[in-house]
C-alpha cells in the first residue's frame, strides 16, 4: 500500500482542517453512478434511514458495511475503512487540539 503526503518545499508535511467523511465520498458515488440511495441501501442489506445517516456524517463506516461496499462498487473495504479512521483521527485531533 502507497502512501501519499502533501509537503511544501521545505519537506513538511502540510495538514489541512478539511474532515472528509466517508458517508460524504458514498454519497457522490451514488449521485456519479446514478444510483438511488433508496434502492442501494436495499441492494446492500441496510435499512434506507441508516444509509441516510450514513451519507450525512451521523454514522460510521464498520467493517461490516465496508465490505457491503466493496461488494456493491467494487471499491475495496480497506479504502473506506481507512477513510474512516482518517476522519475520526483528525476530528480527535481537533478536538484535543493536537496538530
């Protein structure tokens, strides 16, 4: 697995204040997919105001739907998972007021 850093010219690390929630990345790829959230919650098992909640930041990515995802878009778990472990790492961070 790759890992990318954005750097300034000095070499450091450039961070930003943006937090991408997973549900916000799910929610244009059914919009770019055409896919009603509706019909995809029924197609992935989960109940429409679940995936709802989910599209709007209320709740997490699990392992569960991850793979759910995967199976569906054909976008790895990993890759929501890791999604999801960056946002609720920079909103910890944010909140304890750690750069």
């Amino acid at each position: 697995m790759q890992t990318f850093k954005i750097v300034d010219k000095n070499l450091k690390e450039l961070k930003t204040d943006i937090f991408l929630h997973p549900g916000e990345v799910l929610e244009e790829e059914l919009e770019a997919r055409e896919l009603r959230k509706k019909d995809f919650a029924s197609r992935i098992g989960i109940q429409a105001p679940h995936l709802s909640d989910l599209l709007k930041g209320k709740r997490h990515v699990s392992a569960r739907i991850a793979l759910k995802l995967e199976k569906e878009l054909g976008i790895e778990a990993d890759f929501w998972l890791r999604l999801q472990v960056a946002y609720d790492l920079a909103v910890a961070r944010k909140e304890l007021e750690i750069s």
